[in-house]
C-alpha cells in the first residue's frame, strides 16, 4: 500500500507548528550572519531576522542535496513508499536541483520533485493541494499528473520598501533596480510564469501600493471563487490595512493573514514586505 510523504523546503512558509501537525517535513535554507548561522525557522524567527538587518544584511543558503536526501531517507525509515518534493522557484534558488540529485540518488523511495515557480504561499499553497490529495487517499501517480496544473492557479504579487534587499541578494530578476527613492515610488512585484521576479507596476506611496494590490485582486474574484493569503515582512499594521480593503470581495473563500514571510525570504526583501497570494479554484 502507498504511503505518501510530503517535503518542501523552508521558502514555503508553511508553519512549522503545522507542518508537525500535517506530517509535512520542511527542509531548511540557511541564514549566514557574519558571526553565526541560522538554520531558516528553526533557530531563527522573523523578528530576529529584522533585528539583525539593522547591523548587516546576512547571506542565505540552499538547502543541500544531502539534507533532501537525509528528508527522503527518514521518509524511508517511517515506512513512506513515495515522496513528493515541491520547491521554490528554480529562476530564484537552486533548491529544485538540490531536490532533484537527491530523488536520484536515493532510489529506494519512488520521488516526485516539482518546481513551484514561485515562492512563499504561493508555493504553500500548491503543497496544501498535495496534502488534501494525499489525505483523500488518491494514487501517487494521479497526484502528480494532477499537482503541475495548480501552478497555474497561483499567483504573488507583492510591494516592499526598497528594492536594496533584492539587489544585494542578486535576486532583481527584470525588477528596474532604478525606482526613484525621492519620488517615494514602489514597485507591484510578480513572479512571472519564466519563475523570476517582473514589475507590474509603479506606484507612489505605500498606501497607494496597498490600493493597487486591492485593484489587482478584484478580477480573479471577479471571475470565480478564490483562496487569499496576506503574508508581511515585519509590516503587521500593512497586512492589516490590505485585510480590510479586500476581506469583503465577493468569492472570497479564504482570506488569510498569513503572518511573516520566513527569515530567508526576509533577507532578500527588507523590512516593510506586504504580500498578496492568490489561488484560483475555478
């Protein structure tokens, strides 16, 4: 009989609390500050995170095709006969190919490894699909013919402070690294279906900002039902505000204040992060 597990790394911003409740093990990134590093969610939280911005802009890395494999052999030793491994964006880290090497060199358990194409919720959200499959009992191989469409179904769209984070970390993507600070303009950032980071808009203003983040919602629940998560970067009163301004939105099933981005992902964002995650269930 299969026994399916379920893995994703540390970018997914799946709670640790309930990853524990739901059997989902989470294979951590890494913070590394000049004197310390901190594996992403475990023995480091969001607020020392921003704590420790203020001094230094810490480095980040992937999770290792050992701890994947380490993952996938505990799988083994609970008496999982599959696995299945979503990831962050291959266009933003190189977790998907450190999954990938360790699914093959761990032949024992039959592994699935998917590319999410995204990041944060969006990517929590396609593993959420993969958990309520695998509790409803469905097959593995119809859970991953099924699982890639839900990419599709997905969307990030997200604001921030300063693109500073993005630039230092390399992680711009076909961001323009040249807003204009004195015009006070933030950028709507999206992940594209290429994986990578694009702007949507400009726009002057974080009030602004979380208005236009409110008018880009309003189509998808427009046409059908959706699932919506708020996710900050140590910007509650933000979440909070964006919250209020679409908790009405007809077809709105969900709506979600998801609570802080992960360490790793504030790294390459700063603080003053508000996120918007949006699941399409039509």
């Amino acid at each position: 009989m299969e026994k399916i597990a379920l893995i994703v790394d540390s970018a997914s911003d799946i709670k640790q609390d309930f990853a524990k409740l739901n059997n989902i093990t989470i294979v951590p990134f890494k913070v590394i500050c000049s004197d310390k590093e901190y594996i992403d969610g475990v023995d480091i939280n969001s607020d020392t995170l921003y704590e420790l911005l203020k001094r230094e802009v810490p480095s980040t890395s992937l999770p290792s095709v050992d701890s994947y494999a380490s993952a996938l052999k505990t799988a083994i030793k609970n008496g999982y006969t599959h696995a299945i491994i979503i990831t962050i964006s291959s266009g933003l880290s190189g977790s998907f190919n450190s999954a990938r090497l360790a699914a093959e060199s761990v032949p024992d358990i039959n592994t699935f490894v998917l590319d999410s194409m995204t990041l944060t919720m969006s990517q929590g959200a396609i593993a959420l699909e993969a958990l309520n499959m695998i509790n409803s009992g469905r097959p593995f191989n119809e859970i991953i013919k099924i699982l890639p469409t839900f990419i599709d179904k997905v969307d990030v769209f997200f604001t921030m402070e300063t693109l500073e984070y993005l630039i230092k970390g390399g992680r711009i993507g076909k961001v323009s690294g040249t807003i204009a600070s004195v015009l006070n303009l933030k950028p709507i950032i999206t992940v594209g279906t290429d994986g990578i980071y694009h702007t949507v808009s400009k726009i002057r203003g974080i009030n602004q900002s979380i208005s236009k983040l409110a008018s880009i919602l309003k189509p998808y629940t427009d046409e059908g039902p959706c699932k919506v998560w708020i996710m900050d970067g140590n910007a509650p009163d933000k979440a909070q505000m964006l919250y209020e301004a679409i908790k009405d939105y007809d077809n709105l099933v969900e709506c979600n204040l998801g609570g802080c981005i992960s360490p790793v992902l504030g790294v390459h964002t700063g603080p003053g992060l508000i996120g918007l995650i949006v699941e399409k269930l039509y």
